[in-house]
C-alpha cells in the first residue's frame, strides 16, 4: 500500500467502527423507546454523535480513486442517516415528530450501509446476530453466493414514493434447491416496508429463511372501511412461490402495532397461506367475530407479543385478545415483555423463529 492510500485508510478504519457503534447504540434505542424515557436516550446517544462527527469529518472530502468513489458516498451517507438519527433523539423537547424520523434514520442508515456488507467484514458481521459473526464458514456461504441474481435485497415497487409495493431478502447462503421458510413482516401505520425489513433482516441473513416486508395500500393496513390488502398479500407470496421453492409447513404472517392488528384480521381466514401468526403490540380487532372468523384460530399457530408499558394499546387489550383466542382453541403463545412501550420487540425474534420453526435455532455453545 503506497503513502497515497494512508489517508483513504485512515479515514475508513476511524469511520467505519465508530458508524457501527453508533448503529448499535441507535439500536439499545429503538427497543427502549418510551415517551417518559427519550430524555435519558437522547443522554445515551450523545457521546455516539459527536464521536461520530468527529470521525466523519473530512471523510466526503477524500480523494478516493474513481472504482471507490461509490464505496465512500455511501459510508458518508450512512453516516450522516445515523448522524441524523442520534440528532432527531438529542432535540426530542421540539416534538415526538424528531423522535419519529430519528426511528426511520437508522433504517435508512442501514438500507445504505447494507451492500458495503460484501466488502468489509465488520460491516458484514454487523448484519448477522452476534452468536453468528464469528461464523466462519457461514461467511464463506454468505461470500460465495452474494453475486448471484436470485439472492439479496430485492424492491418490487417499492420506493418510498410508491405503496402496495414489496421488498424481498433472500439469503445469500441459500444454496438454491432447498425449500425456504417464509417471514412476511408487516409495518406499522404509515410506515414502509423498506424500513420494515430492517427489523428481520438480519436474522433472515443468518439463519436462511425468505423475508417479505409488503408496505400498505394506503397509509396503514386495510382495518376499516374498504380492504385494499388481503388480495395483494395473498399475490405476493404466490409470485414469491413461484420464483422460489417455499416451505408451505412454514409460512409466518407478523407485524407491529397496525400489522400486528392487521396479521389476525388477515391470518384468521379461511384457506389462508399463513401457517402462523406473529402479531406484536397489536389488538384483535372487533371485525374477526363480527364476521364469524375467530373460528378459523381453532388450533391455529399464534404467537403474542405485547409490551406490559404499551401506551398506544394497553397490555389489558393483548390479556382480552389471550382469552378470545385460548377460548376458541387457538394453539397460543403470549409473551407479555416487561418494560417494553409500544415499539418493536427486536428481542423475541429469536424465541418466535425457535417456536415458528426449530430448524431455524442458532447453534448451541460448543
């Protein structure tokens, strides 16, 4: 390496860890994320900020050679994403409007970040759970497969213009003959699925399983009024099927708050391609009694998450939604998290894929 290229290291190596600290750190975030708890957050990612200002800067202004120009556009960009992210908590007391586009940030921050993952292996580690990053092996899957066409980070209409779109993640690891168990993540109310799959992604990386993250006709899910949804979900997975060999023993519906909610109403229907149902920090909604539908969680797959500290939908309505369920022989888990407010449970992904489908679990400590 010549004297040129000093400065080009220099500044990858002081950007690149302290961008993945501060993803961390936004991460420990997002979990925690309450109203009465924002002060104390935006407290914790302070020190991430400025040490990732203070390691940002200059970098945009390098001189990298032209085949590296868009290597280091986007770990600038990144940057800022995460950047604008810590800043939206820092400045909570101007509105929860700041706290929310802080939320959206740190996807954007990853949806930018994620193609350096085939060239730098921290970046590449960052986008597998932890008892999986030093996988070497796994690595090696992940590196010999990330150039072929059917594998990847996919967007079918998609664009954070567009709705009724779909974004689709397929393994890079997966070995193109063996079926693949399906996750078919719902956002919340006006969310996106391009920020959505942010939420599984990694998972889905390391463990081998398909992901699709639809995003909603309008600006939430069909929950009143006319059903714009159901037909192009169903659509969705028979497009998936037929570019894919799918585990039909396998296919989960999940979603947050509004998906959540909406995963019952679309879940509990007659032939639905759903074998399981995730709904997280949701309510179940009136209309699946009103129209005779609570019949079909007769020994249905389900499994419940909601927050003890929910403030948008109070953990009595996840206790009523239990007992409807368990009276009509529904085959459920609930999982009342403790502590947790109405934000996405990142935690339980790995007990829900362990219940979902077992072939998924991590490997045990040697």
């Amino acid at each position: 390496m010549n004297d040129d290229q000093d400065p080009l290291v220099t500044g990858i190596t002081r950007l690149v860890p302290e961008l993945l600290r501060t993803l961390e750190a936004l991460e420990i975030s997002q979990r925690n994320m309450h109203p009465s708890r924002v002060a104390k957050l935006a407290e914790f990612v302070t020190p991430f900020h400025d040490g990732l200002v203070e390691n940002t800067s200059g970098f945009a202004e390098l001189e990298f050679p032209e085949h590296m120009q868009a290597f280091q556009e986007r770990l600038t960009r990144a940057a800022e994403y995460a950047r604008r992210a810590c800043d939206g908590l820092i400045r909570h007391e101007e509105g929860m409007g700041n706290t929310m586009r802080a939320m959206r940030a740190i996807c954007r921050a990853q949806e930018t970040l994620y193609p350096i993952a085939a060239l730098m292996s921290p970046v590449n580690q960052y986008f597998l759970e932890e008892p999986l990053r030093a996988d070497a092996a796994l690595a090696e899957r992940i590196a010999s497969g990330a150039e072929r066409q059917e594998v990847g980070l996919k967007h079918a209409a998609n664009s954070r213009e567009e709705r009724a779109g779909f974004s689709l993640f397929v393994p890079e690891s997966w070995d193109g003959e063996t079926p693949l168990s399906l996750v078919m993540a719902l956002h919340g109310g006006t969310g996106h699925g391009t920020d959505f799959i942010w939420s599984w992604l990694r998972e889905a990386r390391g463990r081998g399983f398909a992901l699709i993250a639809p995003t909603s006709a309008q600006d939430t899910w069909s929950l009143m009024g006319e059903e714009y949804d159901l037909e192009r979900l169903h659509e969705i997975i028979g497009f998936v099927k037929g570019q894919y060999p799918i585990d039909d023993e396998h296919i989960l519906l999940t979603g947050m708050s509004d998906g959540g909610t909406y995963s019952l109403l679309a879940g509990l229907r007659e032939e639905s391609p759903f074998t399981h149902l995730a709904p997280f920090s949701g309510v179940l909604h009136p209309e699946i009694a009103m129209h005779g539908n609570l019949r079909h969680a007769l020994n249905r797959k389900i499994y419940l998450v909601h927050g003890t500290l929910d403030w948008m939908f109070p953990i009595e309505t996840a206790y009523m939604a239990q007992g409807e369920l368990e009276s009509v022989g529904a085959e459920l888990v609930f999982r009342p998290i403790e502590g947790l407010s109405h934000t996405y449970a990142r935690g339980e992904n790995d007990a829900l894929l362990n219940w979902f489908n077992p072939a998924l679990n991590l490997p045990g400590p040697p």
